[in-house]
C-alpha cells in the first residue's frame, strides 16, 4: 500500500493509440484541434470549452491615455475623451473602433500591482505571481495549455508572437512550453524539413516500427510520453499551414490594419478559430518614457483596427462567448507627465481590459482618484486579476502544485477573483 | 538687412515667467518689441518688452483666446501684425495685433512658483496682472488632428501648415484662403517652405518604435504641384527630423534631428535647398534632440534649441558654432527649449522653456 | 514530537539492526534482502535480472554519464566471465569520466539548469572542475560539502553566489540539498507539519546574513567570485505575513541551529564599525557563523545530513528516493523501505561517506540490476521491481550521440550552438514533480536540425562512413548499428526490417544508413535510462 499517491501528469491512454493507429495506417490525418474532432475525444480532452487571448501591451500601456482618461486635470494630457456606446464609459478619441464595442469590455479601472520594472512586472503579469527565487512559476497560457488545452490536438495549446512573455511553462513542465512565432508570424526554428518527404516517410516508419516493438517489453510511462510527444511533432509539421495566413491576409489587411498588431490579431483569431486555446500577441512601443503622445497615439493607431476587427469577428464566427479577451501590460503610466514628455511605469492604478468569454461586457470596474494618482474604489490585485481570469475560463485558481515538496498554488494566498465583472 | 549683432556679448536680458504648464511655442512679433508664447493647454500670453535692457522684466499684456489644446507654433509676420499659432485642437488661428482687445482678465503667470512659496511657508504678496482679451482674426479649419508643423514666407503671405494625419495645407493668407492640400504617408513632423513659396522640405514620422510599419521620410516637394522633387533618405537615413527652415534668400535649408535621441546625437543639416546636397552637418548636435531652428535676419547665422535646454547660434557659411547660450540642466530627466524665435533686427532672441517661462537673449550692436 | 523519534531512530539502530551490519553481509546483500522481503510482503513478483546489453548501457549512464562503444559492447557480451559486472563497475568507477559525470549530476543538484544570478551562475565550468576533483579523489561527501559551504577554495564559490545578498534564500537551498528539509514553509509562517518555527527559520538564515559576494576581476575579462563575511549584520524578523506592518522595523535574530543550540558568538566591540570593503578581497570576521554551520551541518550527530546524502545517492542510482521526494525527509514522507533506510545511514557514516564505495554497493545489488521490461508504469517504481526509467540529462544525451555515432573519430568538435540547442531542448524535460515529459521542442530539434545531423551523416570515420564503406553482409552492418547505437544486438525483426532498409531500390546507400541511424537516435529505448 502506498501512503500517498503522488499527482501526475495523465498522457491519455486514448491519445496515444491514437498515435499507434496512425502508425498503423502509415498516413497522418492532420488533426486540427477542437475543430474537426469526434466529440468523445475531444470532450475527454477539451475540460471547458474556453479559449484565451492574450492582447499584450509592451512596456505598459497608459491608462489615462485609453481607458481611465482624466480630462482638464493636470495629468490629463492632449487626448480627449469621446463617449463609447456604453453610457457613462468614456474612452480616448485614438479608439474609435473600440469605443464601438465598450458595451463588450469590461474595463478593470482599479489595478493596484506589485512590481514596477519591466522583468519583473512581465512575469508578474503573465504569472500572477512574484518572482521567486526557485520557483518558476507558469504562464498564464502555459495554465491555459493544460486545464483548458487539447491534449490531443495536433497544434500547440500554447502559442505567443511577437513581443510577449518570455518565461513559459514553468513548474508545469515542458509539456505545456509555449510555441514561440516572431513578429512577422513566422515558425519557431527547427519547424523546416531538411529531409525529403521520401526520406522521412522512410526514417519515420522505421522509427515506429522500432518504437512498436520496444513497447510490447517496456510499459513505463516516459516511453509513451516520448513516443506521444514524437507523433505530436510530426502531427504538428503537417498541420503547420494553419500558421500561414498569407493568403488570406490581404483581405483582411485593411480592416485590422497593415501593422503587425493588426496582422498579430488576424492570426490570433485565425489560430482560435483553428482550436488553439491560448494565443498570446503582443504590441511594442509602449514603454514611453519620452514621447508618450506622440508613441501612444501611434500605438492606438494600429491598435484600435486590429483589436475591435479581432473581437468583432470572434462575435461573428460565435467564438466570443467562449474566448477571454485579456488587454494588458505588465505595468500602466504615471499619471503625471515628466519633462521629456513620458509618462513612467506606474502601479498603483491602472487598466486592464477583458471581454468575452466568462465576463461581462459593459462594465467599469473600481476607479481612481480624480487624478489618477491612486486607486480610490475596488482595488484589484494581480493574484484577484488573474483568480478572475482563471474562474472566467473554468480554471481553479486555487488549484495546487508541486515544485518538489513545495506546494504552489495557481494564485497566491488571498487573491479573489473579482465577481462583480465575472458573467 | 539687419547688420550682425555681437553674437558673443549675448546675455538673458529676460526671464518671463508663465508656469501654468509648459511654454512650448514662441515668437517675437517682427520690428516690435512684442513676444508672444504659447502653452501645452493652447494659452497665449503676450508680452512688451521694455527699450532697456536692464529694465525689469514686464507682465503680460494680452491673452489670446480660442485654442483648446496644446500650441504647438506660433510665427509672425515680418511687419509684427500677424501672429499665427497652430495647436493639437486641429485649428490654425490668425490674430491680428493691431487690433485692439476686447475685455480683460486677471492673470497670475506664476502661480505655481507662488503656490510652492506658499507650501514653503514663505508666501508672495499677491500679483495678478491685468490683461487685455483678444479673439483670433480667422480660424482655418482644414485640419482633422494635431497641428504640428507651420512655415511662412518671409512676406508674409504663404503659410503652409500639416498635421498628424499626414495632411498638408497650403494658405493664402491674406484671404485665409487654401490654396492646395495634399497628403503625405506619415504624419506631419518638421515642415519649411522657401521664400518663394516654390519648395517645401516635409519631415514625416509616425512613431513606432519596433514595428516596421513605422514611418521616417524627410523629402523635398514642390509647393505649386504637390509632387516629390527629392527623397532625401540617403541624407537623413532612418532618422526623425524634427525642425526645419529655409535661409532667407533661399539657397539653403537646415534640418535638425529630433524626436528623443541618443547623447548629442540631435545634429543639425544645412542642405542645398536646389540639390538637397548636405553642406554642412552643425556639431556638436543637441543632447536628446533638435526642438527648432530659426535663421537669423541677417541672413548669415542659424538659431538651433533643443532637448538640452541649451540654444546655440551657428555661423551658416561654414557651418561652425558661434555662440552657446543657457546650459544644458543636465540628467535623463530635463527640460526642453521648445521653440526659439528671433526680433527683425537681430538683437533679441526669445526662447519657449518647457520649465515654464520665456526666456529673452539680448545681442548687443 | 517528530525531533524526539529521529534521534531515538538513530541510536536505535545500532542495537535492533544489528545483523545487518555491513561487516557480517555486504550493503548490497543488505539491499537485496530487504526490499526482496518488500516484494514478498506486497505480492510482487520477483523482477528477471536485467540483459548484459541493458545492464551495461545503463551502468555506462550511471557511473560515466554516456553509452559504450561498439567495441566495448561486442566484448562486453562475449566475455563469458560470470564476475564481468563487478569488473566493469570497478573499472568504471576508476574511469576519469566518473568524476566528470558526478560532478555534471551534482551541478543540476545544487544549481539546476536556470540558476538565479544568471550573469554570474551561467558558466559553472570552474566549479564543475573543482567537484570533478573531490570525485576523483573521492573525497569523503562530509569533507567537501564542508568545503562548498566555506567556499574558500578555488572554484568553490559559485553555490553562495546564486543567492547573493539572500540569507533566507541560502538557509532554504542550503537546508533543502544538504539536510533534506523543506524550510521555506517556515519563512511567513511556523511549519505546518514540522516543529519548526518562523524563528527557526530566521535562526537558520543568520547564519548567512552576513555572507559577502567579492567580484574579483581577472585578467582576459574573466571573473572570480570570492565569498566574504562581515563581523556585523544581523536577519530581520518581522513576525507572520498577517501581522507585517509597512515600515516596521525587524527584530534581528541570532543564529541557531536547525533543532539545535545557539552558537556562542562573541559581543562585538560597543564602538564596532566594519571595515570598509576593499577591491578584490574578500572580508574575514573576527566570528565565523558561516563556519559553525559549515561544521554543524556535516557533524556525525546532525540527525539530518547523513540520511539526506544516502537518500539522495540512493535515489541517483534506483530512482525513487527511500523517502521521496528525496529533499523532504519530513514525517510527512515515512520512508516506504524505514529499515533499510536506517542501515545505508548508518553504513554511509561508518564508511566515514566514501561515496565511491557507497555507489559501489547500490549498483552491484540485483535491485539496482532489475530488469527494464515488465507491466508497470511508474517511472520511478515504488517498490523498485523494476528498473527505474530516467531521460538523459542534456550532457549525457550530447555524449551518448557522440559516442553512438562516433562523431568524435571524426576529429571535428561540437559546436556551440549544438551544445546551446541541447541544453535548451533537453534541459529540464521534467515538471515541478520531476516526471518527465516529451515536448515538442525537443522532437523538432531531432526532426530538423541541421546541427543534429552534422553528427549522423557519413563523414570519415564515423558509423554512417563505416556502414557505408563496409564490406560485411547486410546483416553484420545492422548488427553493427545496433550495438553501436542502442547498445545491444538487434531482435531477427529488427534485423529484417532494417537488412529491407539498407537495401530500399533506388536509395542512396548514404541517405538510407542516415535515415537508419536517425531512426534510433530518435527511438525512447535510445533516449532513456532503463
């Protein structure tokens, strides 16, 4: 009898024959995720159905210059607001577009964070979480690969672009590491075959006939972890065309904008679309110590076309409902404006914006001061930020962790997801 | 032509305080002895400066009325009656300074120095000023974004101004009348015209930092046909161009490079306006960045300011530096001259401190 | 009281255990009797011994930290010596590769694959030499995990360096590796399952306060970290997370061992001020902590450091950690074998911890040579009836394709992005827990990397040249790949199945002997140890 009986990681037995079935019939079918799925499987697989998309703003976007504006005050800056279609929700005259569809955000006005530096406040905000020492605590899509994502899937549960979060699965392992594409969409390295397709039919089928008859003696766990992980691989480089829009880019350039945040949400929404739960783009240029205007209303830009065609069209292809919209960085800006004409990384009130999935839309959350120098309503922190963020997708926020003996949990002590703005 | 003044006898003759946020636009309204600056929340303040040197500074005397955001210009006509300020409200305004006000306000140019003596336990006795209203002439409304850049002949008579959505107006302004637009890709950053109203040297930007889809041009157009008459990338390369003026008689243009830029790298180009051939480059360049330029009336000497609070008199010729006025305050964390502004007769140079005041440099004869 | 029971386990076990003294019976007969006697208690079938091909791949792994040549396979199977394994062990054992891999396994053990303080921990080459050393000269454990907690010899620095200016980190890592305590629990609050306190904690981490990091530069741009201590400089408490107070000031904690006393520290001077640092030196005190704890961590009476290092060892050779996971000796884990546990305790410290001669028992053990093969699933299987499967470390995974492709007949060198690439793929293949897991970066590398199959195609002397040039039958050349690659002859269907490969019509004898050699590079047989 055992005392204990440690967690672990479960390969589903099913994925894997799956594997073996394919081996069998010689041909991949590319399996494109939830899409095309048999229900058993991908109900087995798929725990809640959500989807999550990461819209990250490099350096820290400026709340009083988007969402939280303080006109005729001091700290206000040359924007003005405009009205939006909610009433009451003003937003910067640099979001047209989005002011259009405020009645599906809900804007957190009341972000109260507790790291200030761009490392530091980049693996806060994608972890929740504080740096520790010796523990390297997992993304938000790494958490997301693995409560949300398709075991089964042939593409990755786990995909960033551009300028994102740079730590990845932590504790999870590598199972849930993220895909990495760069700023013009392209594949991570290692993705382009040297080999003909002759020659790795050839090698491949020599590979799982080894592989098959190894199994029949050695049942342990790591071998069929490796095995699974080897067919994913190739299930993966023959369904690497979902990452290539270049087809369809040119009749959707005009509406999100020829930018790389614009063609960024093309492909974000591409990739939902394809099944990928979690996909994380990001947008420089935020981090306007100098400039902040002129940077920020270049930013808004490109970015106001890209987000709204993104959200609209995840509304009409019915994938909002299911899809957690996050917008955010890893700090906001000084409310006031320093002599160079920048605002500074700021944490003591600052915005964050969700829609879709598991939120409501239409909604302001907390506030700050007249000035935007603190929070005055509904502080929210990043362990309440990201408990909201992980009830909205069905994910425990408490759910616990091992990093060896030392348990973690998936927000830290007393974070509470905010229930006001939860739908 | 006025004569060359005693460019190293220069000294602050001035310092006009107005601390309600930043001065970031100025200009000495021609023969007189009149200044006019403008401020981030789209205030004009105007001033007489006294005959003496050693006289006390003055207080303002009027306050133009009518912009709602920051004043990102202002220029004067050669004769002192025209002033014409552009702003981010999307408006050019024409004031006329012969006209008299029409109301008066009480004014407290410093408050805020006033209210920090006040904190400090140290108040001032109160001294609002008394100022004449004035409303603009005409409001020219061609623009839909923030008016950055505006150029005038030295007649007085062409104004063209552009602004963040890549729009270029071309302005009668005797009539206030548009006489041409186009648009360019970028937005509107530095913007001369020459003194025949034939050329226009047009800097473009729009500010991404990574993404490619960011824009940095600076070109030579034709003003009568709108057409592109020299891309100058291989002069500027990939770098933003934030101030840009003709000389008077037209031969050349200088450029200086701005926008936040690394140490001294905020350098200044005197072009062949018929080539756009690069002459002379002025070094050494402004700490963090060109903020304006402006040529001196006696058609041999070029004012340059910058994001080092320090403004410098070049000799156009050969390009060499005669005369550093002001010190750079220094530090990652600085003020800005942001705009300078030269009397007709060369002996008055005023300058618009982000720190919140005017600042006027007297040139002896 | 937990304490109470560790103390009086171990002064009983000299008494109750006394039969199984290692004077009477090898520790390895010990070994077997006792976990025999586990799998009879639980109705688990004895495991078969494993092969001579799995035992000596495996052996090779363990002991040298890469796989055996062609030759040394082919040999190794002939000889019919029935004491061939404890010969190979000896000779093992006394291979420089022994030493290099120790200190490749005790590297991730003390630092793991991303240290913090990267900018200095990145290149641990120096340090790795000095471990190599204490293993070669098989310096007794105690002796040099006393070193590394003084780090006053050269190279022996870099542990501190990863915690600079962190006592409290320092307490948790040095408590967690050397004594197999999971301090950090007590750090905002007292331990929820152990006696130990948030002062405790905080006594713990005095010891280190005033730990200095000295840079000293060298010349050619390379660093040299030199561990100082101050005379002054105390931790601060400031009591539980719920009751601390922004801008409250702490109250300084002595010194005091884990469970223990309070070393006597001398009163500084009342008019004490410390020197200034000086450039390139590192400062001495009038009062070493750092030394007391040096002395008390590996003292014969620390109830915790001698059963942490023979958990730990035992765990590096048959898996699963007596008491698992291996740095949690907390009541909370009981150890599932408590007897024998007592006995390599005893045994290791009667040894006076001679590891060489400790390793020497666990691997000649029939427990340690179960064979790979049989139903169960577990990685790491509770009662050690089968052999444990464990992924090559990044280092043993980059030696073991050398050694099977014979790259290095070559004469060519690994370049440095190869090694990049590996550490970056095979790494950490592990989660929070340890369990392995395959990821797709790592497939993708061995799918398409040209780097990889720089080291697979025929280039002289390598296999792929020898298989391509040979003469031998068709037959004889997979025979030859097999004991090459996976270390052991191929099965008459493998043998078939790769005879019909080599001879594919209308393909380059080149590209298919390269196919061949990817084929079991990429196979788990090849990417594990079993």
């Amino acid at each position: 009898m055992r005392p204990f009986c440690s967690p672990r990681e479960h390969l589903s037995r099913r994925a894997f024959l799956k594997g073996t079935l394919i081996a069998a019939g010689g041909a991949t079918v590319p399996n494109w995720g939830g899409l095309f799925h048999s229900s058993g499987v991908a109900a087995e697989a798929k725990k809640s159905g959500k989807r999550c998309l990461l819209l990250w703003m490099n350096g820290g976007a400026s709340q009083i210059d988007t969402f939280d504006m303080k006109p005729g005050r001091a700290t206000g800056g040359p924007f003005r607001p405009i009205a939006s279609n909610v009433t009451g929700l003003q937003v910067c005259e640099y979001l047209p577009r989005m002011a259009k569809m405020a009645d599906r955000l809900a804007v957190v006005r009341s972000m109260r964070t507790s790291e200030v530096d761009h490392p530091n406040g980049i693996y806060l905000m994608h972890t929740g979480q504080r740096p520790l020492v010796n523990v390297s605590h997992p993304e938000l899509g790494a958490m997301v690969a693995k409560y949300v994502g398709n075991a089964d899937s042939d593409l990755p549960n786990f995909v960033r672009m551009g300028p994102t979060g740079n730590g990845g699965a932590g504790f999870l392992g590598p199972q849930y590491q993220p895909f990495g594409l760069d700023r013009e969409g392209r594949l991570p390295y290692f993705t382009g075959p040297y080999a003909s397709p002759e020659a790795e039919q050839r090698r491949d089928d020599l590979l799982r006939f080894v592989e098959e008859g190894f199994a029949q003696e050695h049942k342990a766990e790591p071998f069929e972890a490796h095995r699974l992980a080897k067919e994913k691989a190739w299930r993966l480089l023959k369904a690497k065309s979902a990452f290539d829009v270049s087809k369809e880019w040119p009749k959707h350039k005009e509406r999100y904008g020829d930018s790389e945040i614009g063609r960024g949400c093309f492909m974000a929404r591409r990739l939902i679309e394809a099944g990928i739960p979690f996909v994380e783009v990001g947008q420089d240029n935020y981090d306007s110590h100098a400039d902040n205007f002129v940077t920020h209303k270049a930013n808004m830009n490109v970015l106001d076309p890209a987000w709204s065609s993104l959200l609209q069209d995840l509304h009409e292809l019915g994938l909002l409902q299911d899809t957690l919209v996050v917008w955010m960085g890893e700090v906001g800006r000084t409310p006031g404006i320093n002599n160079r004409a920048g605002r500074d990384h700021f944490v003591h009130g600052w915005t964050v914006v969700l829609s879709g999935g598991g939120v409501k839309g239409g909604v302001v959350y907390g506030s700050t001061d007249a000035d935007g120098k603190d929070v005055k309503d509904d502080p929210v922190t990043e362990g309440d930020l990201f408990a909201t963020i992980y009830t909205a997708l069905g994910i425990n926020p408490r759910a616990k962790h091992f990093v060896g003996s030392r348990p973690v949990w998936a927000t830290p002590e007393g974070a509470r997801p905010v229930r006001a703005i939860l739908s | 032509m006025p004569d060359t003044p005693k460019f190293d006898k220069g000294a602050l003759a001035w310092t006009l305080p107005w601390d309600d946020d930043w001065v970031t636009a100025v200009a000495v309204l021609g023969p007189t002895r009149r200044v006019a600056a403008g401020n981030n929340l789209g205030q004009v303040l105007v001033w007489d400066l006294p005959e003496k040197a050693d006289a006390p500074a003055p207080a303002p005397v009027r306050r133009l009325d009518g912009h709602t955001n920051v004043i990102s210009r202002l220029l004067a006509t050669a004769d002192g009656r025209w002033l014409i300020s552009a702003g981010y409200d999307h408006t050019v305004r024409l004031w006329d300074m012969s006209a008299s006000t029409k109301g008066t306000a009480l004014v407290v140019p410093d408050a805020n120095a006033r209210a920090a003596a006040k904190k400090r336990g140290k108040p001032l006795p109160d001294a609002p000023v008394t100022v004449g209203l004035q409303q603009a002439e005409r409001v020219l409304e061609g623009h839909k974004e923030w008016v950055q850049a505006l150029s005038l002949t030295p007649d007085g008579k062409v104004l063209v101004s552009g602004d963040d959505a890549g729009r270029v107006i071309v302005w009668d302004v005797p009539s206030g009348k548009e006489t041409r637009r186009w648009q360019v890709k970028g937005w509107v950053y530095a913007l001369a015209v020459s003194p025949d109203a034939r050329r226009l040297l047009i800097s473009e930007r729009f500010p991404l930092v990574y993404d490619p889809a960011k824009i940095i041009a600076t070109k030579l157009w034709d003003a009568t046909t709108g057409q592109v008459v020299r891309d100058l990338e291989d002069v500027f390369k990939k770098d933003y161009q934030s101030a840009a003026v003709f000389s008077l008689d037209g031969k050349l243009v200088a450029v200086g490079r701005g926008g936040e830029v690394n140490g001294p790298s905020g350098t200044i180009a005197l072009l062949d306006a018929a080539t756009g051939k690069k002459l002379h480059e002025l070094k050494p360049g402004h700490e963090y960045g060109v903020t304006d330029l402006a040529f001196h009336p006696d058609g041999k000497h070029l004012a340059s300011a910058g994001r080092d609070t320090v403004v410098r008199v070049w000799s156009a010729a050969d390009g060499k530096l005669v005369k550093e006025l002001g010190k750079a305050r220094g530090g990652q964390f600085k003020d800005w001259i942001h705009a300078i502004s030269f009397s007709a007769d060369g002996r008055l140079l005023a300058a618009a401190d982000m720190a919140g005041a005017v600042q006027v440099w007297n040139f002896p004869a | 009281m937990p304490r109470l029971r560790l103390v009086v386990a171990l002064l009983a076990v000299p008494l109750v255990a006394a039969p199984l003294r290692a004077d009477e019976r090898p520790l390895r007969a010990v070994i077997d009797a006792e976990v025999r006697a586990a799998w009879e208690r639980e109705k688990i079938p004895a495991p078969a011994l494993a092969d001579d091909a799995t035992f000596l791949r495996r052996i090779f792994l363990d002991l040298v930290g890469t796989v055996p040549t062609h030759d040394e396979v082919k040999s190794f199977l002939a000889d019919s010596d029935t004491g061939k394994r404890g010969k190979l062990i000896d000779k093992l054992l006394d291979d420089p590769r022994f030493a290099l891999h120790q200190a490749d396994v005790w590297d991730q053990v003390l630092f793991g694959r991303n240290p913090p303080g990267y900018d200095a921990t990145s290149n641990r080459d120096g340090f790795k030499a000095w471990l190599a050393g204490k293993f070669a000269k098989n310096e007794p454990y105690d002796r040099w995990a006393r070193a590394l907690l003084l780090a006053e010899e050269d190279n022996s620095t870099l542990f501190y360096v990863q915690y600079r200016d962190q006592a409290e980190e320092t307490a948790v890592a040095v408590g967690r590796i050397f004594l197999g305590t999971q301090l950090q629990c007590a750090r905002c609050h007292d331990h929820p399952y152990e006696p130990w306190t948030q002062r405790d904690f905080y006594g713990m981490a005095a010891f280190f306060a005033r730990l200095v990091v000295v840079e000293a530069a060298l010349a050619a741009g390379k660093r040299r970290f030199l561990i100082g201590e101050k005379s002054s400089g105390e931790v601060l408490f400031t009591g539980s997370a719920k009751e601390q107070k922004p801008g409250r000031k702490g109250e300084p904690i002595r010194p005091k061992f884990l469970l223990g006393a309070a070393p006597e520290e001398p009163a500084l001077p009342k008019d004490f001020k410390e020197p200034k640092p000086e450039a390139n030196k590192a400062p001495k005190p009038a009062f070493s902590r750092k030394e007391k704890l040096a002395d008390w961590v590996v003292a014969p009476e620390n109830p915790y450091f001698t059963r942490a290092a023979a958990n730990r060892l035992w765990a590096q050779f048959l898996g699963r950690g007596l008491v698992h996971p291996v740095d949690d000796l907390s009541d909370k884990h009981p150890p599932s074998l408590p007897k024998l546990f007592d006995t390599l305790t005893v045994e290791l410290k009667a040894h006076k911890f001679d590891v060489k001669w400790f390793i020497r028992e666990l691997v000649s053990s029939t427990t340690y040579q179960a064979s790979a093969s049989g139903p169960v699933k577990e990685a790491l299987p509770y009662w050690f009836e089968r052999a444990r499967v464990r992924p090559l470390s990044a280092e043993e995974l980059l030696a073991a394709v050398r050694a099977a492709t014979g790259f290095d007949a070559t004469g060519d060198k690994v370049g440095g992005d190869t090694v990049a690439y590996v550490l970056r793929y095979f790494g950490e293949p592990s989660d929070g827990r340890g369990d392995f897991q395959g990821n797709l970066g790592e497939h993708l590398f061995l799918n398409n990397s040209e780097q990889l199959r720089r080291m697979i195609v025929p280039r002289k002397g390598n296999l792929a040249d020898t298989l391509v040039k040979s003469k031998d039958s068709p037959e004889e050349r997979v025979d030859h790949l097999f004991l090459s690659v996976l270390s052991r002859p191929p099965r008459p269907q493998e043998r078939k199945r790769f005879v019909a490969h080599l001879a594919t019509p209308g393909g380059r004898p080149e590209a298919l002997v390269e196919e061949a050699i990817w084929a079991l590079l990429n196979a788990a047989e090849f990417r594990f140890n079993h």
